[in-house]
C-alpha cells in the first residue's frame, strides 16, 4: 500500500490492533466511513488548505543541480590531471628560482604549456559530459496540470498541485490523473497504465471490485494513478496520496537512491591513472634520490628533471583524445538512431554480457494489433503493425482476401460500429494514433485493413444507443438503424459470456442454428488463440425485433473472433539473434503476465530450451541467495515492479555481469539508472526514461541496440589501439629522460619538448587511431571481461619492448655524440626530433597488437595517413622556422644528421614486425565464434 494512504487513517485505539487493510483491498462503504469523506460533497475548503498545509503541495521533489563551476572542478578530479598540477607547480617554483635574465618564456613556458594543457582538457570534457540531471523533473511533466475535485458540494477546476488527501476527483476519458486515489464510483472506466506498470492494454477499473490483500500494482483495479490517464468512461474517486507519497514520487526516491554509477570504461581510466601516479612518484622519487645522493647539482634542476620525468610518463593527450573519440563515436552513434547521453556510456554496450530488456514499447511496440480472425468457420490471419491501417486479411493458403464473405463482412462492420475510439494520423510524422482504448485501436484498425472503415460503414447507421463495457457484463453493445430501418445490436466482449447469449451462427451459407459442435469449434478456437498469447473478443450482432431492453443482448448471431496482442517491433528477432552472436544474454523483464511474455520472448528467439518464466510474486517470495543461485537459469521475469527491476539489474551485476537495461516507462525508471548502461526508448518512451537513461533510441527500434554494441565494441578497441600508442610513446620518452638523468653532462629534454611530442606530434595519430574502421569479427567476439584492464599482458609487454627501443635509440645518438656542451646539445634537438618522429612510423603497427601491417583492413587508413603527414608538417615548422628555435632549443641539421634521424624513427617498424611474427609463432590467432563467459551460462 501506498505510504501516503496513511494521511487518510484515523488515530488506533488502545486495543491490539488488527492487521490494517490496504485500500484497494477496503470496501468502498468501509473506506468512506474510515476517512469520514462523503462521495458527494468533498472537503471544504478550509479542511482541504489544512492538510495541504499538512501534507504539502501535490509536487514531487526537484533535483538540486549542480553548479557550473561544481561541474568543471569536478573535471580536475582525475589522477593524471592532479599529477599534472603538482607537475606545473614545480614548474612554477623552478621558474622563479631561474636565472632572471632568461625570458619569460625560457623560464614559465613548461609550467604555462603543462597549465594550458589541464585547462584544455577541463573545459572538453566539461563541454562533453554536461547534461542536466533531469530525471526526476520529467516526473513532473506526466503530472496534470489542473484537476476537477468536489470541494464544498460543488465540482470545481484547482490546478493539480493543490490536491490534497481527502479531496474528490471526478474524471472522464482524456484526463490525466493528478494523484493516487481509491475509486468510489465507476461507469464503464478505464485508464493507461503502460508508462506505469508496463501493460500495454488499457486497466479496466471498478470501485466495487474485491481485491486481493497483496495485489501488485496492475491488479490494484480499484485505484488509480498519477502520471496515468482515462481512456474512457467516468469515475469518481478520493485522493489518498499526494506529491513523493504517490507510486510515481516513490519511484523519483528510488531514482534519486541510486545516484549516479560509474561506467566501466570510467572505472578501468580511474584505475589506470592511479597506476600511472604511482609509477611517475616512485621514478620521480628514484631520480631526486639519485640527484641529491650524486651532489654537484642546485635543488631546482634536479626538481625540473623530475617534472620532466612526470610529463615523460604521463599521456597528457590521453584524456582530450579519449574525450574526442567517444564524442566522435557519439556523433555516428546518432546517425544510426542512438542519441548518447553520457559520453562514457559510448562503449559500455559494447562491454555487456546482459541485455534486460522491457517487453512493452521496446521488444514490442506498445500498440495492440489484430493478428487472428476467426469467421464463419475459416482462420483468418491479418498483416501489418500497429494502428497504421496498411495490411490485409489473408486467408489459410495466406492469399489476400478481396471479397469479403458475409461473416467478415459483418463482424468487421460490428468493430468498426461497436468502438468509441478514433484513429488519426500526424501529418507532422506520418504516425497513426489512437485516441482512447489501444483495444478499440486495434479493432477500427482491423477494420480499415479489410476495407470496412468506420468512414465508410458509419453513414449508414444511424447511432441510436449503446450499453457500454463493465466488468461485470463483460461487454459492449452499440445499437444503430441501417438504411432499411433496422435496428441492429453489434455488440463485443468476452467469448465465455457473449458464447452463451448466442443462438444463431453466421457461415458462408447464410444464418443459421448455432450447433454444439459450433460451440465447440468455437472454444478450440478461442484456446488456441489464448495459448499464443493473443487477447480474444467474441464479435456477434442481432437485428432487433424486440425493444425490450433486457432483451437487447439476448438471442445473438455469432460472427467470429479475434485475437490480438501487442506485437514485437520489426527487425527485434534478427537483432535478439545477433546479440546470441555476440555472445550476450539477453533477458525479459516486464510488468506484463507471464503468458504473455513468454509467448513474445518464444516468437522473437529469445527463448531456449530449459528457460524459465518467473512471476513478480514468486520473486518476491525468492531469497537473494536463491535468486544467486537462479538467475541465469531465467529468461522471462513477469509482472515486476520498479522495485523488482531494480533487484534483478543489481542480482545480475553482483553476479559479476555488464548490465544495458532497456525500457521506456516510468517503472524501469529506477533499473535504468542503476544499470552500467540505461537504453531508453526516445520516441514512444517516457521522459522520466530518457531522463534516467545514458543512450536514447531515437527510432524505438531494439534492432538498433545491435548497431549502438557493434559500435561500442569498436569505439573500445579503438581506444586500446590509441592507449597503447601513447604508452609505447611515452615509455620511450621516459626510458630516455630516465638514462640521461643518470649521466650528468647529458642534458635531458625539456618539458616543453616532451609536451609537444605527447600533443602535438603524437595527439594526431592517436586521435586518427581512435576512428579507425571496425573490424569485421568484432561481433563474433565474446564480450571483454569485467575484470579485464584497459589493456591485457601482452600490450605491456609491447610497451616495454617500443620503449625500450625508442628510448635507447635517442640514448646511443647522446652516447655517440661528441661529449662537449654544444655537442651534446645539439645531440638532444636531435634525439627531441627522433622521438616525435619515431612514433609517426610506430602508429601504423597499432593498428593491430598481433595482425602485420601488411596484412591490415583497409590497408592504409585515410584518417591516420593525414594525421601523420600533418604532425610530421608541424614538427617540420619547429626545426625549419628560425624564429621557433630558441623556443623548443633546436638547430638548424646537417643532411647527416637527417639522414641518421630518418633511419632511426624507420627502425621501430621492422623491430615490431618481428616481435609480432614471434607471438604469431607462440600463440596463433583464433577467431572462434562468440560464447558467453561460464559464469553467464551454466548450460
């Protein structure tokens, strides 16, 4: 029971108290008399501001934003970055202790590039990640604006806010409801409860109806709802929560309880920046020790040779270029119908072993659609989606019926006739919708399929009277007047109930005596529809000879059946085979029954042999031990509340897996946000959803969950391709600082050459690196290991071999050089220019940690062959323009020079070509189809 239904309780007397009833379980009269309401006159305005003043406003909590200034400081909370301001600030103090007639460039252009550096990155990644934290305003926006409520004897329209507990709503279809309540008076009501508790057929509701003490939320048919809306009827109901208290504000708390959660990607950089720390502290300290140990040398040189060591080891570029990659990945994304909502969330899909998807509105498309007719004794199947009226009824052989026999001739005019719905098309979207009950949708849309729209059969009936639909009778007759004076009952509901009324059936033949072996038939066919899953109507009519009103529904001509149900989306079958390729598990959870689901999870392949359903009530009863030790034995959870999804997205992480969970209504809310990465649906979805959710389905489309994996998985490959590219790079700047440091004469290189090589030489092919194209058997690929790092054994293997030999290629030119002081420095503008050009050569092995570069697809690569060229120019600018010499400390080079500098950048190719063809020997590549990991299967 809702917490807020408290508000309305009287004090408990002395005795031991008995156990409470909820409300949707109380009887109306008992209700009334316990909240001392009358069903007619409502509060009076006094008692009404009294307990607003109590209770509060009808409002739920607004988020609290953070600041843009909170935001771009939190930008600076990064390891490497931190590294980097200790790094500057050195910088800062060594340049103040400089000798004052050097330049002010020569003696702060470190700290100055070191500085512009972290404040670039700040304002990227702040650029990139800002994103209002709207979830819990989009609550908001389902709420009513105004509400019709009894106050004083009187009905009269207060804006929604100023609903209070106690306080009468009266509605009628079209309105939205403004608060729970518990319904006192019912006419043929029912509202849509899809965004709520994840049914897509309309909630037939009736105040006098018994319910079950532990009812779930769908079955509670004696309450309704805020964030919902009345499809049709009338009803009159007293508000028993308000604001945080209502079903949807305990949903926002559940939301905000969550908070925010860090993607995988966010934790393997979190993780590799502190291992980077504490390698740049321990060489750092190493070389101070080793400085101070050796003596001879004044504290702030010593200080700048470890600010160069810090700015060696550190891949200044590593975190722009991460930025600029995933931003990229999230521009194709977009193209491809998924709009990116978190930037680190671009390749968490591409790391998830588990899909929880919602079945309403994501596997299927949350619009009921007639898939069987049953007429005059012949099976009738009907094409098309949803409430767009294109398709056709077939017959058995599956050809297009053109001539309607009089059976479907008749039953589809009673559909169209027997409705209360509209069908219209947005011209805006070229979309068809329905306004009032999807049931009734779908019926009108049937149909205009078989050419009986309510256009064309409505001008010739007259409207005279209708009966409309209850819970207890079960059925709906609309009684017109043909052309020829006739007055006809077309009436429609449940098969047990109109089955029996029925005397006559109509056949190809004529009308005739129904037969017991017409009742029969009639059965089968209605089990066989039921047990595939469809939603069964019994479809009759009478020509009136009698205007005796009990008799109307009495003496029917049977005309036929239909089934229907909300079916799965286009292309989700193909897209839940692709993610079995790719080695993902993926599971149903929704609020709908469990016939239902696992009927939609059986059509679309979701479903194995030896899979089981379980209901929300049966995991309730469940232990979290037993739920452990069950859950990837489970395919179908059914009838799940917000509180359940959330329980099985975090049983599922516990069990050490990548959750995406799909969905679009507000109870998936919450299992969004807890999720690694939420995947809302943009166009039929909630706003609460998208709000909560880190990737948005612009196009509703799940097939599009396969292109965002496809996409992920690419972009995270691509971003190990990269890391290890700045990595080997700068373990040669740092082998190369780190031996130079040790020999006194040798001057090692500035931070300023070190920063231009990690930046601007290196930056370029990184980035280009970074959008290099997928490879093709990416989706026959397992997905990663949670527990994997950001790179494997075998890359820092290959880290230290390049940087060993980068670096000691730059070592041997200052061991051969002449060892006098403009020898040596002209050795180190040379071994400056080795090390940024070296790199250049070594971008096109990175292309692949194992494959030859001769062997690669495509073989040369557009992107990274203009970012080399275009470094390789920039660098070219710092040697050649006089001007920038004293800049960067270089000299004009003798074609000597050139000649061993251009020789000694080839070198890394062959030298890892070799190492390549070593490991090809040891371990040979194998491109085996995806599996799960064992602990995702236990089959």
């Amino acid at each position: 029971m809702s917490q807020a239904a408290t508000a309305l309780r009287r004090p408990e007397s002395n005795a031991a108290p008995a156990a409470p009833v909820p409300v949707h379980a109380e009887e109306v009269g008992a209700f009334l008399e316990r909240v001392g309401v009358s069903s007619s006159g409502g509060l009076s305005e006094a008692e009404a501001q009294k307990r607003l003043a109590e209770h509060g406003k009808n409002l739920l909590p607004e988020t609290k934003k953070k600041s843009a200034l909170v935001r771009i400081l939190e930008q600076f909370a990064n390891p490497l970055v931190l590294t980097l301001l200790a790094a500057a600030t050195i910088a800062v103090v060594v340049g103040f202790t400089a000798d004052k007639h050097e330049s002010f460039l020569h003696r702060f252009g470190d700290a100055i590039a070191i500085l512009l550096i972290v404040i670039l990155n700040a304002f990227l990644g702040y650029y990139q990640e800002r994103r209002a934290e709207a979830a819990l305003e989009a609550l908001q926006k389902l709420s009513a604006p105004n509400a019709r409520v009894r106050r004083g004897g009187k009905t009269v329209v207060i804006a929604a806010e100023d609903v209070a507990p106690g306080d009468i709503l009266e509605l009628e279809a079209g309105d939205a409801v403004p608060a729970d309540a518990r319904l006192v008076q019912t006419i043929s009501f029912a509202t849509e409860e899809a965004a709520l508790t994840g049914e897509s057929a309309a909630a037939v509701k009736d105040a006098l109806a018994p319910v079950a003490r532990d009812a779930p939320l769908g079955d509670r048919v004696t309450m309704i709802f805020t964030g919902t809306s009345v499809v049709r009827g009338k009803g009159r109901a007293v508000v028993t929560a308000t604001g945080v208290n209502t079903e949807l504000g305990r949903i926002g708390e559940m939301i905000r309880s969550v908070g925010e959660q860090k993607t995988p990607l966010e934790e393997r950089l979190d993780r590799f920046g502190a291992i980077i720390l504490r390698v740049c502290l321990a060489l750092s300290a190493v070389l101070l020790g080793w400085g101070f140990i050796r003596g001879g040398r004044p504290w702030h040189e010593l200080l700048l040779e470890g600010v160069s060591l810090a700015v060696a080891a550190i891949p200044e570029g590593l975190p722009a270029i991460t930025t600029i990659t995933l931003a990229l990945g999230m521009q194709r994304m977009a193209k491809r119908g998924a709009i990116v909502r978190k930037l680190p969330a671009v390749e968490t899909l591409g790391a998830a072993t588990i899909i929880a998807s919602d079945k309403t509105g994501t596997l299927t498309q949350n619009e009921m659609t007639v898939r069987n007719v049953y007429a005059g004794g012949h099976r009738y199947t009907v094409s098309g989606e949803g409430y767009n009226p294109v398709g056709a009824v077939r017959d058995e052989a599956g050809a297009e019926v053109v001539d309607l026999s009089a059976p479907l001739n008749y039953l589809l005019a009673t559909v169209a006739l027997c409705n209360n719905a509209s069908l219209n098309e947005d011209q805006a979207t070229g979309r068809w919708n329905i306004v009032g009950d999807p049931t009734e949708g779908a019926l009108l849309t049937l149909a205009a399929k078989g050419g009986q729209s309510r256009e064309s059969v409505a001008p010739s009936h007259a409207f005279v009277h209708e009966l409309p639909f209850d819970s207890d009778r079960k059925r709906m007759t609309v009684i017109t007047r043909d052309e020829r004076g006739r007055e006809i009952a077309h009436v429609k509901g449940s098969v047990d109930v109109l089955l029996p009324l029925c005397v006559k059936f109509a056949d190809d033949k004529g009308v005739r005596a129904l037969t017991e072996d017409d009742r029969r038939a009639i059965i089968a066919e209605a089990d066989r529809m039921s047990e595939a899953a469809l939603r069964v109507l019994a479809i009759c009519r009478r020509v009136r000879v009698s205007h005796d009103a009990d008799d109307i529904e009495r003496e029917l001509t049977f005309l036929g059946l239909v089934g229907m149900m909300d079916p799965p989306r286009q292309g989700v079958k193909e897209a839940v085979a692709e993610c079995r390729r790719a080695g993902i598990r993926a599971v149903m959870i929704t609020g709908d029954h469990r016939l239902t689901a696992t009927a939609i999870a059986k059509e679309i392949g979701l479903w194995d042999e030896g899979d089981e359903a379980l209901s929300g009530a049966e995991l309730a009863a469940m232990s979290d031990e037993e739920l452990a030790r069950r859950i990837m034995h489970l395919r179908v959870f059914a009838r799940t509340t917000a509180e359940q999804k959330l329980r099985l997205v975090r049983a599922f992480k516990a069990h050490g897996h990548i959750v995406a969970m799909t969905g679009d209504g507000v109870n998936d809310a919450p299992a969004l946000r807890e999720a690694h990465i939420g995947v809302a649906m943009g166009r039929g979805g909630t706003d609460v959803a998208r709000q909560a959710a880190d990737l948005v389905l612009a196009d509703d489309n799940f097939a599009t969950i396969v292109e965002a994996v496809r996409e992920g998985r690419a972009i995270y490959r691509n971003i190990q391709k990269f890391i290890f590219f700045l990595l080997s790079s700068n373990m040669g700047l740092l082998v190369a600082v780190f031996v130079v440091s040790f020999f006194g004469k040798w001057p090692p290189l500035t931070p300023l050459m070190i920063l231009w090589i990690n930046l601007v030489t290196n930056g370029l092919p990184a980035l280009a690196l970074g959008i290099d194209p997928p490879d093709p058997q990416l989706m026959s690929e397992a997905p990663r290991p949670r527990d994997e790092g950001l790179l494997v054994k075998r890359d820092y293997l290959g880290i230290l071999y390049v940087g060993a030999f980068m670096g000691l290629a730059a070592v041997a030119l200052y061991a051969t050089s002449e060892q006098t002081e403009e020898g040596l420095l002209r050795t180190r503008a040379v071994a400056f220019s080795l090390l940024a050009l070296s790199p250049l050569f070594h971008a096109w092995s990175c292309r692949s940690p194992v494959i030859s570069i001769f062997a690669s697809k495509p073989l040369v690569s557009l992107p990274l062959l203009v970012a080399v060229a275009a470094s390789a120019a920039i660098h070219l600018i710092a040697l050649l323009v006089p001007a920038l010499r004293p800049v960067f400390r270089t000299y004009e080079m003798s074609s000597h020079e050139w000649m061993v500098l251009l020789v000694l950048s080839a070198l890394i190719v062959p030298a890892v070509e070799i190492a390549k063809l070593v490991y090809r020997r040891i371990r040979p590549v194998d491109a085996g189809p995806a599996r799960l990991p064992a602990s995702a299967d236990p089959r």
